[in-house]
C-alpha cells in the first residue's frame, strides 16, 4: 500500500511582530483562520483514519463557525476589514483576535469527542 503525505500549514508572517506588540500590552487583531484550518484539516484526516465522527464533526463545526462569524456577523480581524473596506476601513469595522475568536467560541462549537 503506497503512502500518503498530506500536509497543512498556514503562512503567518505577522504572528511574531503581533505577539511583541501584545507583550507590550498593545492592541492586535491577527486573523487566526489560516492556523485554525490548517489544524482542522489534519485533524479531519485523522478523523477519517479512525473512523472518529465526532472529531470529524468538531472540525467541520469550527470551520463553519469560523466562516460565520465573518460572513453572516460581520466580526472579523483588521486584515479581512482592510481587504473587504479598503481606504474607507474604519476601527468599528474590524476587531481583536480575542474578540474574534470569542465570537468562533461562542458559535457552539464544543471540543468533546470520544472514539466510541
């Protein structure tokens, strides 16, 4: 049986630079959708490797959340606000990543998986 490499990774090049500026007790908003679909996605391979529904689930439901969150309440991060705004972004228009990622939370999606 010929094996399979599969590999997700998300390309976060201000991740350090906002990391200093929080340690700074600054405000950043980085938009965290990338590393978490790269985690899914090699999580939904493992689901599928173990026959695991509710880990499959979970990945999906965060994954939707995530979309949501921006494309039915409009929260999303400063990057997304900047594409989606241009020159007419506003601070109103974008959020923190905690903000963001507490609206991905509050979406429902619960990490409680079993293999049974």
């Amino acid at each position: 049986m010929a094996k399979i490499c599969l590999t997700y990774f998300a390309s976060q090049g201000t991740v350090t630079r906002h990391y200093r500026e929080w340690q700074k007790g600054k405000e950043t908003s980085t938009n965290p959708v990338a590393s978490i679909f790269a985690w899914t996605r090699g999580l939904l391979h493992r689901a599928k490797l173990d026959g695991n529904d509710a880990l499959r689930n979970f990945c999906v439901d965060l994954e939707k959340s995530c979309v949501d969150v921006i494309d039915k309440d409009g929260i999303m991060t400063k990057d997304l606000a900047l594409a989606i705004y241009g020159k007419d972004m506003k601070r109103e228009h974008w959020v923190i990543t905690d903000v963001y990622m507490d609206a991905v939370n509050v979406g429902g999606v619960s990490p409680s998986f079993s293999n049974s």
